[in-house]
C-alpha cells in the first residue's frame, strides 16, 4: 500500500502543497507532481466527474507519487469508500457541521472495531 505524502508532511509539522483539480486532466497530475506538490485536490463536490475519470485520475496519481485528496459529491457510505478503495489518499468531506455526523463519516470510511467499513481486495493498493 502506497504510503501519504500528505499525512507524513502533517504529522512532522511540514507545509503540505496542495493545488485543485475540477475537470478530467489526466496531464495535471503529472505536471502536480513535478512541480512538486503533495497533493491535489479533487473536488467533486462542485464539478461532474463519471467514476471512471476518477479512478484513470487516481492510477495517475498513483503512477507519478502525488496523492489526491477527494471533496466528494454525496456523503453516500459505499461511495465515500470506493474513492478509498480506488486510491484516493483521503477525503475532504464537506458540511460536517455535528460531532453526529462526524461519527457517522468515521463508521462508514474505517474498518472494524473503529468502524464499519467492509473489506475489499481488488483496490488500487490491494
């Protein structure tokens, strides 16, 4: 499994670089990661990308050692742990206004005993 960038540089107090993608550019990962940046920004929440430009965005990102973080459309349970399951180094859920919802967000993308995510072994890093 392919370790975060963007989670090491925040553990040892770094800056973590980070710019935005919102349209299906397989080239600007690249051109991220060699100018670079930690991570890109993949936001869905506000643009309309099919899964499958996601997951040929997340190969590349994985290709070329960048992480994509993913602001997702819909707080759906198996959608959030697709984009996971597809490469994503993390989520940047937005709207999450309760320590509830919270909770809910953490039961859906973590595995037991934190949560209730179900196993899978055909994923980007299985």
């Amino acid at each position: 499994m392919r370790s975060s960038k963007t989670l090491a540089r925040i553990r040892a107090g770094q800056t973590v670089r980070m710019c935005c993608l919102g349209h299906f550019i397989p080239a600007f990962v690249k051109h991220a990661a060699h100018f670079g940046y930690d991570c890109i920004w993949l936001d869905l929440e506000h643009r309309g990308l099919s899964d499958s430009q996601v997951a040929t965005l997340l190969v590349h990102s994985h290709l070329h050692n960048i992480d994509i973080m993913v602001r997702p459309s819909t707080l759906e349970k198996s959608r959030l742990y697709r984009y996971l399951e597809d490469g994503a180094a993390g989520l940047m859920i937005p709207h999450v206004s309760c320590p509830e919802k919270a909770r809910a967000l953490v039961d859906a993308v973590k595995f037991p005993p934190i949560g209730d995510r179900g196993q899978d072994g055909a994923g980007l890093d299985a």
